[in-house]
C-alpha cells in the first residue's frame, strides 16, 4: 500500500543513499548492493513478499533478455578486434594521415572510432603506450595527447550501444537503439571536441613531460592473431552502427516492403552485431589463419568482464520494477511534474548524483534510467526525446570522475600522474564532455 508522497519520496531517498552507502563505504559489489536495495525497498513499501520477489525477477529477466545479448556480442567484437592489431592499425593509420601539428585531433577521431566497439578501460589500456610514445618524443605533457583520446572514448561509452550503461538505460526507458546512435554521435562528437584538443590545447599545451615514466603495456599474455588491417578494422567497427541506424531509418521512412523488413532485421542490435562478429571471425580464420584454439580463447577472454556489468544492470532493473509495481514511480512523476522539473534535467541531476557519491557510471546510468522511466512513459515524449534522456543520462554519468571511480585510477596509473594532476585534467574533462552532452541534448529537445 502506498503512503503520502512525501513517504514515497523518503523511501526512494534511503534507497539510493543505501546503494551508495554499500557500494562505497562497505566496499559491497553493486550487483549485491542493488538487489539487496531492491528487496528491502519492496518491503517497506508494503509489498507481500512473493509479489516482490516476482517484481525482482520480472525486472531482471525482462532487462537481461536483451542486454546480455547484446553486451556479449559487443565485447566479442571488441576481443576480436583487440587482438588482430585492429584498433593499433587504425591508430597508426590516422596518426599519419592527421600529421604530427594535428595529433590531438587524430587522437580524437581515434577515441571516437575505436570507443565505438571497446569498453572504456579496454581501449585505453591498448592505446596508452601509443599517447605515453607521443608525449615523449613531442616534449609536451602526457596530458596533452591523452585528454583528446579519453574524450572520444568517454562520449562513446556513454552514449552509444552496444556499452552496458546505454543499452541499460535505453532498455529500461524502452529508447530506440537506432536513434539512440544518431543523437548519441550529434550529442557526443561536439562534447568530445570540446572536452578533448580544444580543452588540451588551452589548458594542457604547455611543453614538458615532467616527471612521469611511460604506461605499462597491455597485458602480453593476451592471445595474438596476424594484424587485419586499417581497412577491414575500420569497416568492422562501423558495420554495427551503419547497420542499426539503417534500420531505424527504413522503419521511419520506407512503406510496407520486403526491403524495409529485411533492413530493419538486419539492423536490430542483435542481428548488427551478430554480423559483425561473423565478419572478423571468418576473416580471422579464412584470410588470416588463425587457428580456431586461438579464436576461441580470444573471445572467452572478452566475455570475462561483460558477466559482471550484466548482473549489474540485472540488479538494477529488478530495482527499477519494484518502484513500478510499488506505484512509487508514479508518485515520483506526479512529484517531478508539480515541481515543473523536466524530464530530461532530472535523469540527468539523478544520474550525476549517484556518480559523484559511488563513481561507476554504469550503477549511475541504470539507477537514474530505473527512476526517470515511469516519468518517461507518462510523459508522451516522441522516440527523438526519449533518446535524448538518455542520453542526459549518460551526460550525468560522465561528469565528475574521482577518486571513488575506477577510470580515475586507471587514468592516474597508466599515465604516470599524482591525484593532483589527475584531478586537473581527466576529472575536468569528463565534467566539460558531460556538461556539453546535456547542453546538446537541451538544444536539440524541441527539435526532437
């Protein structure tokens, strides 16, 4: 039974505290945290224990039908890619085509191509020692070289598919995957320029490598194919996002015909990258002989970390459904809509809130897409709108990367910073690259 909405708004409150509160002082994994948060909330809003339990496992199943999926299959593609030398290739290739005066900018272009398929902390790993070589035989701050890279691969991983927290997010806010790409690059592009060599270029220009020493390399033990190329990698990473914005473009703008049914199969998430991983494999296997025990290493290793970002969204979603089915989402609408907050800034305020207090973006990006969807759903937003909420989403989950954020130390570690230095640079420029995503999103709402 529902209470008033000040009660229903208390317990979201504690709620969301006690995530935060397990996550980051109890140091409790978030999987755990969130459906222990989960339960307990469908208990104190006076659910009878079977019906929050089936509210739990409706969550989880719904959401994990297709966010496993799909998540797999990118971090098959991103395994593959890895360790044929694909994303080295591309970066090499732009480097020369940019010219040595305009590297921040080929850096960029590289963070935004390679962060389309590869997870955040993946891609930087691999490309460090590119940007560590750089500042080096430059003279200038690793920074300098580093910001541009680490913008492009941030606005990816926070806006586009197939990463965990935008699929999560566009899965619970039922968004559509073809215009999530298209606002997600409209949106993500211009933060990641402005956050990246503009932002380097004024602010980190200064000659110097200091005292730091070169990034460790990626991990040697990882399994090896021969190198694919810069063509065929390029053509590999883009073939998902073509395929999906094409199939959102024939489904808005093509009558009835089997042309229109076949683009739109092909361009569903599953099927695109389905597609693209059939074409790395055989070209791996055909082209380039590699053996079959190598491949299937290959891509046993880029599942490992996918398990646990699925349980995560898992957990989260089955909180998501406990507000649903608890009626508190709609009193949290009812509240948000008295209070005349749009739609769009509070997913965004809700999302940076839970980054800034427990730091992974993910948790952020699914807790704030949990809340904002019963207000989504009321609210009679156009596919357009309810694409560029998630993307407000993801803007919240990008500002304010710190301490108590993995990529914070990763960024220290692998570029020889102090916390100081660190919090100068990356920390500021993921909050510059969030702060302009929702700028986007604000600009584009009424065009929408």
């Amino acid at each position: 039974m529902m209470g008033e909405p000040w009660h229903t708004l208390l317990i979201v409150g504690v709620s969301i505290a006690a995530v935060v509160f397990m996550v980051l002082q109890l140091k409790m994994q978030p999987f755990l945290a969130l459906l222990v948060v989960a339960l307990v909330t469908g208990l104190a809003f006076g659910g009878e224990p079977a019906t929050v339990i089936a509210a739990v496992k409706k969550g989880t199943g719904d959401a994990l039908g297709f966010v496993a999926v799909v998540i797999g299959l990118g971090a098959l593609l991103g395994g593959m890619l890895e360790a044929s030398g694909g994303v080295t290739a591309i970066s090499h290739k732009l480097l020369a085509a940019f010219g040595e005066k305009r590297i921040p900018w080929a850096l960029l272009v590289v963070g935004i191509i390679v962060g389309i398929p590869l997870f955040f902390d993946v891609a930087f790993i691999i490309l460090a020692p590119l940007v560590a070589t750089l500042a080096v035989r430059a003279e200038r701050r690793v920074v300098y070289f580093a910001i541009p890279l680490l913008a492009g691969l941030m606005a990816m991983h926070a806006l586009l598919p197939p990463h965990p927290g935008p699929v999560a997010a566009a899965e619970l806010l039922k968004t559509d995957y073809g215009m999530l790409a298209i606002y997600g690059l409209v949106c993500g592009i211009p933060a990641a320029i402005i956050a990246g060599p503009l932002y380097a270029k004024y602010f980190h220009s200064a000659p110097g490598w200091g005292d730091t020493s070169p990034p460790p390399m990626l991990d040697e033990g990882a399994p090896q194919t021969k190198p694919i190329g810069f063509w065929f990698a390029l053509l590999a990473m883009l073939v998902p996002l073509v395929l999906i914005i094409a199939g959102t473009v024939a489904d808005k703008t093509m009558a009835a015909s089997s042309l229109r049914t076949a683009l739109v199969f092909i361009g569903h998430p599953f099927v695109a990258l389905v597609v693209a991983c059939l074409l790395v494999l055989i070209w791996l296997r055909v082209v380039k002989g590699a053996p079959l025990a190598t491949i299937s290493s290959i891509m046993t290793r880029a599942l490992e970390p996918a398990g646990v970002m699925v349980l995560i969204i898992g957990a989260g979603a089955a909180y998501k459904e406990v507000l649903i089915e608890s009626g508190a989402g709609a009193q949290i609408t009812a509240a948000m809509t008295q209070a005349n907050v749009s739609v769009l800034f509070f997913a965004f305020l809700l999302s940076a809130f839970v980054r800034i207090a427990q730091g992974s973006a993910t948790v952020a990006m699914v807790t704030a897409a949990g809340l904002a969807a019963p207000m989504v759903a009321a609210a009679g937003l156009t596919p357009g709108q309810v694409a560029l909420v998630t993307v407000a989403i993801g803007a919240g989950a990008s500002i304010m990367s710190h301490v108590n954020d993995t990529g914070f130390w990763l960024v220290k570690q692998y570029l020889g910073l102090t916390e100081a230095q660190t919090l100068r640079s990356w920390t500021i420029c993921a909050t510059i690259a969030g702060s302009t995503m929702l700028a986007m999103a604000l600009l584009l709402w009424n065009f929408a």
